[in-house]
C-alpha cells in the first residue's frame, strides 16, 4: 500500500470522524460546546423518491411519452431513486439494482461488461436495453453519481424504444438543476477505495438554473477483492433555462472515466467436469495484465415548448463519443482435477460515435365525453463503431488446477490476430399513441411504432480479407392497452405488445463469431395491478412472452437461434413506508420459461434463467429518530433460485442467499446537516457463482462501505 494511499485513506476517515474528534474539541474548547440537534424539515413535501418519502416515486420518463405517474402506467415497472442509489452506496448498476426484484445480475462482481436478465430474457448495451433520459444508450460504463434515478422497465418495450430485445429497458435519468440552492460533499471508502464527489444545485438568474457533479475515485482495491482496483472521475453538468413561461431550454454535457485494472478471471466448465464449489471470491483469480477503459463523453440539448392550450412540442438531441478497451482472461478447466488452459481475450482501444435526436408532437383535446392525449414522434440513432480490434485464444499450455489453493498469474503473450469489426447502425423509430380517458375510471391506450433498422458491418478475418454483410429491416409493432382506476389508489390494466428484435449476431468469443440471425417479433401480454395503500406502493403482474431461442452450446460454442422461448409468470414489488419508522423495497419474481418447437432442448429451461427470485431492503428508524435524523438500521436479503448452466438443463448455478447490514446517522453539526453511512455487502461472506452463456463469474466477497455526506 503506497503512501500515498495511506495518507488519503487518513484523510477520508479523519474527515468523517472530525465532529467527535477531541483535538477539534480541545481547539474549540473556549468556544460555544458543539451541539448534535436533529435535523429541521424545512421543506412542506419532501422530495420526489426520498428516503423520507420511503424511496416512492410518483413520476418516471416513458420514453417517446414522456414524464408520466408510475401508477397511470399500464406497464411492470421498478424504480431505484437517487436517495436508495447513495443510501446504499451503489458505485454501479449491478449493486444499484441488487433489491430490484425483477433483476439477475449475470456477471456477478465482475465489472468488465454487466449483463442482467429481466423476465428471463438477456438485457445489456449489446442487446439495446439501456437508456439515459429515454434516449437509447450505447455505452457500457455508467456512473451513479449524475442519477437521479433507475427506472426498470420490465419485458417487451419496443412500442417505445423500437427494436430491443423482450427483456425490458434499464433508464438512467440525469440529475437536472434545482430551483432551491443544493450544496453536498460525500467523501468515503468503498472497500479500500477512496473517493470524494461535489454535488451543486441552485439558481443563477431567475430564469436559469444549474446542476454540477464532480467525482474523483483513486486505485485503491473494489469489491472486496484482492489488488483490483478502478480509478474514476466524472465531471456532469446541466442547465435549465426557461426562456419563457412556455418554453424550456436544456443543457446537459459529461466526461467520465473509468480505468479497471487487475480484473477478476472468468471460468469455463463442461457438463462432464461439473461446476465446482465456488473458490475464495476475495481472492483475484485474474491476471495483473486484465482490465477494461472505458470513456465517455456526452453533449444534450432539449426543447420543450407550449404551443398553445392543445399542442406541445418536445425534441432533443445527443452527441457521444464513447472509448473502450479491454482485457480479460478465464480459466478453461481440462479435466475433474480442475487442471485449466489459460485463455486470454481482449479488444483493441476503438471509438464509438452516437448521434440521437427525436420530435414529438403532444395534443391535449376532448371529443365529446373522451379526452385525449395524443402523441406523433421520431426517434433517430445513429451509431458508428470503428475497428474493434478483437483477439482471442486459448493457450495450450495445461496448468495444474488451483481452485481453492493459492492464486498463479500465468505468462502471457499478446493472442494471434484475430477478428476486428467495424459497424455502422441507424435505428429510425416512427410511433404514435393516444391516450384516451373515458370519464374518471376508464383509459384506453391504442399505439405502434414503424421500427428499422439499418446495420452495415464489416468484419476483417486474420489474414485482411473482408466480409461485409447488410442488415435492412423494418417492422410495425402495435401497442394496446385498457386500465380501470375505481378508486384513486387502485389501477388495474390488460396489455398487449409486439416489438420487432434484431436477430442474434454471434459474438466475438463465439466459434461462428459474426454470423447473423434472421430478424424476429415478440408478442407480450400482460395483466396487473398498482395500488397506494397508506405509505406503500404495490404492483402485481402477470406476463406471457413468446420469442425466438436464443443460446450458446456449452460443448461447441456455437451461438443457435432456434424455435421458441415461452416465458410467463409473475412478479410482485413493493416501496415505501410500511409504518412510521419501518421502509421496505423489493419483491418476487415467479418465471415458468421453457423453450418450445425447437431442435433439440424441448421444455428446458433457457440458459442463464433463474425461475425465482425475491428481494427485500429494509431501513427501520430507532425511537427518537426519523427518516431525516438520528439513526436508522439498514439491511437486505436476497434469493435467487439455482440457474442452468446450458441449455440442456444438465448442470445448475446452485441457489442462494446473501444479507447485507447497515447503519446512517443524520445530525446538524455546526449547524450544518451531515450523514454518515456506513454499509456491509455479503455480511456472510458467502462464495458463490454467477452464470450467463455457459461462462461461470464469480460473485462479490463481503465489502465494507463508509462515507460521510455533508451539506454546506
């Protein structure tokens, strides 16, 4: 350990227990005693998904729709505020989602690309299912530090996003500027990792307001695991002017960074070794020479403007430019002695550049006794990748297996030439809805969306020889739905969706790397329920998609899309103030998937599906304490059921259970309102596996997390 990182890890706790300290008392020992007094509400209603409120949020970005209430919505969908996002101590999306029960985390705790399931189907930027403020997302890294909030979208959505895959879509919304004055530091550890992040609010004129995140992280070690590390900054910033009552101009423009080194390995099995007890996850299994860069830098701007009492026009645009690179490498186990092959696979340093822009046209009118709310729009994206660059190989040195022995970091030479592509997409989404309300109970939505998609790829063999192939298609996909409101607390709603998917392009790691699938539709139906009862909010739903199969075999890595995939089941959430001092988020999920009319694997289970899941996060205020001062406990649980390994159900990811603990304490102190946290991920340590196309990640280790908040 350096010493510079000795004096900085100093600085953090001796910033964090400086109130207490008795050399700041000694020193102010001729002055007023320092005083610990509970925190004042200023405010008459606290903020929208605040911990005051129970973590509830009232209102959530609809994409092409627009700012909508969560409970008008005739779709499952889960939300994780800002507040639950830095009450945790979520540094990036898998930790921020742990209690969203809808959510498996594929990858565990390794951090080169997150992959996540939703209904059973697979979501990541490669199969188009993030966003950031209802645009699609194409870059791998998010920080969480510029979010207000996650909004989880849960199964088919091409009706808004166009063509994605039936899993759902993860929304990032952006902090936007505050009209009261906001002044916070959080400087903390996350494992040995220190860091410090400046969020800045307020109003510059009347008119123009602005908001301002600034991180830095150093290199200290992440996840609990031995000498990873992942150095990191972030500097976001947004402005709102209001250029008349009428009209709102938005500004927003961000670079971040992130520099992952020594990464956990990964690990490769087959149905005749088994899958072995998962090793000591604290242990960094990878290679010194493993990690990931990842850049991004954007630019926004947005117009909203009241045409009159009956039209409103809304349009952005997005320019990003996004840098990644990475190196990782997996054990390749031989035999039942776990003797392994080293394979090593890595990406070049390429750029990506995004360019977005959409138009909407709302109307707000009545015909007779119904009232609409219509809205005609355009989305455009377009995305241009340049040479990949990727090389990957499998050495034919055999190792002596180590699993639960010492760590060996094997040599390593630079994998043979290989693959590289170069892409150019442009997804063009026309759509239209229009609401209808039928007196105070009753809302009937009918919509669709013309989706194409136009993709030139070029990929380049070994040897220079080029292939190119073309991908022009286009689809309508039609939306309804009917909701009942009976009471102002209670909407229940039927849908249908149909979304037009790209078909599966084998990727790089696989044996037909590049060869592409046929396009395909999903047909979703769903039921559900959304219900206030006193501080809580409920939503039940029950769902039914019908899509292609999609897997790689585990014996011939070779990527298949064949038959169906039938997934149905149910899920249930929960978020708010159960009494006055107890919050509760989470949930179940209940999945039946099989695959169905194909080949071979007829009524598996899709591989990488877990078939339950349930999640609870709980904060229970002490006596003489409230949600915004004094002490809370904290703490979670989570499940998830065993999970395939393959696609013929031979061998499982076995279940499990993991708890987190917590403390938060919220005082004025010098007058001023500051919070300590302090978070336990894995209390029990537990070593467990992870599993998404026959690859096994391992999970995180316990992780201690500390910060102190202070507003000025």
């Amino acid at each position: 350990m350096s010493s510079l990182y000795r004096y900085a890890q100093i600085t953090c706790i001796g910033l964090l227990l400086a109130p207490i300290s008795p050399v700041v008392a000694e020193e102010n020992a001729s002055e007023a005693p320092l005083e610990l007094t509970e925190t004042q509400i200023t405010s008459l209603q606290a903020a929208d998904g605040s911990a005051e409120l129970g973590y509830r949020v009232e209102s959530i970005q609809l994409g092409p729709l627009g700012n909508t209430r969560l409970q008008d919505t005739p779709f499952s969908i889960n939300t994780v505020s800002g507040d639950l996002i830095q009450n945790t101590q979520a540094t990036n999306t898998t930790e921020a989602l742990k209690y969203v029960p809808t959510v498996y985390s594929n990858t565990g705790a390794s951090q080169i690309t997150p992959y996540f399931t939703l209904r059973g189907f697979s979501a990541s930027t490669w199969n188009y299912n993030m966003a950031v403020d209802g645009m699609r997302n194409f870059d791998v890294y998010q920080p969480m530090e510029d979010k207000e909030r996650i909004e989880v979208l849960n199964g088919a959505n091409g009706f808004l996003y166009g063509i994605t895959s039936p899993a759902g879509m993860i929304n990032y919304s952006l902090k936007r500027p505050t009209a009261h004055s906001l002044r916070e530091f959080t400087v903390g550890t996350y494992d040995k990792q220190v860091y410090g992040h400046l969020d800045l609010g307020g109003a510059l004129t009347d008119t123009l307001k602005y908001r301002l995140n600034v991180l830095q992280s150093d290199k200290g070690d992440t996840n609990g695991m031995d000498d990873q590390s992942q150095k990191r900054h972030l500097y976001s910033g947004a402005l709102d002017w209001q250029i008349t009552p009428d009209t709102l101009l938005m500004l927003d423009a961000s670079r971040s960074r992130r520099n992952l080194e020594h990464a956990q390995a990964l690990f490769m099995t087959t149905a005749h070794i088994g899958i072995p007890s998962a090793p000591n996850a604290s242990k960094n299994w990878g290679a010194p020479y493993t990690g990931a860069m990842d850049a991004t830098n954007r630019f926004g701007i947005g117009l909203e403007t009241k045409l009159n009492d009956v039209f409103t026009l809304r349009t952005k645009a997005r320019y990003s430019r996004i840098e990644r690179s990475y190196l990782l490498n997996r054990q390749v186990w031989q035999n039942n002695d776990l003797d392994y092959r080293w394979r090593v696979d890595s990406q070049q340093e390429f750029d990506t550049i995004v360019k977005q822009f959409n138009l909407f046209l709302d109307a707000n009118l009545s015909t007779g006794p119904l009232k609409h709310l219509f809205t005609l729009g355009v989305t455009r994206d377009s995305y241009d990748s340049g040479d990949s660059g990727y090389r990957g190989t499998t050495y034919t040195t055999v190792y002596p297996g180590d699993l639960h022995g010492n760590t060996h970091y094997r040599p390593w030479s630079e994998p043979p030439k290989g693959t590289s592509t170069s892409q150019e997409t442009h997804y063009t989404t026309l759509i239209f809805a229009d609401r209808i309300s039928i007196g105070d109970h009753w809302t009937v939505m009918i919509g669709g969306t013309r989706a194409r998609v136009d993709d030139r790829s070029t990929s380049r063999n070994s040897a220079g020889a080029e292939t190119t192939t073309r991908y022009d298609e286009n689809e309508f996909s039609p939306a309804y739905s009917i909701s009942f409101k009976p009471i102002p607390e209670l909407t229940a709603y039927a849908s249908y969706v149909e979304s037009l998917q790209q078909g599966l392009v084998a990727g790089a790691t696989q044996a037909n790397a590049g060869q592409v699938f046929s396009p395909y539709v999903s047909k979703q139906k769903e039921l559900g329920l959304k219900a206030s009862v006193g501080g809580m909010d409920l939503s039940l739903a029950w769902f039914y998609i019908e899509d292609a199969n999609q897997n790689v075999d585990t014996a011939t890595n070779v990527a298949t899309q064949d038959g169906k995939a039938i997934h149905k089941g149910w899920e249930f959430s929960a978020t708010g103030r159960l009494t006055e001092r107890l919050t509760l988020t989470g949930g179940f999920t209940k999945l039946d998937a099989w695959i169905d009319r194909a080949s071979a694997n007829e009524r598996k289970t899709p591989q990488g599906v877990p078939e339950s899941m349930a999640k609870l996060y709980a904060e229970y205020d002490l006596p003489g304490s409230n949600s915004v001062s004094g002490l809370t406990l904290t703490g979670g649980i989570s499940y998830t059921e065993e999970v395939p390994w393959d696609a013929a159900n031979t061998l499982y990811v076995n279940s499990v259970t993991l708890l987190d603990a917590g403390l938060r304490y919220r005082a004025r102190v010098y007058d001023k309102d500051t919070t300590w946290r302090l978070t336990v991920s894995n209390l029990g340590d537990k070593d467990y596996w992870t599993t998404r196309s026959g690859i096994l990640y391992l999970g995180a280790p316990r992780t201690l997390s500390l910060s102190g908040t202070v507003s000025f």
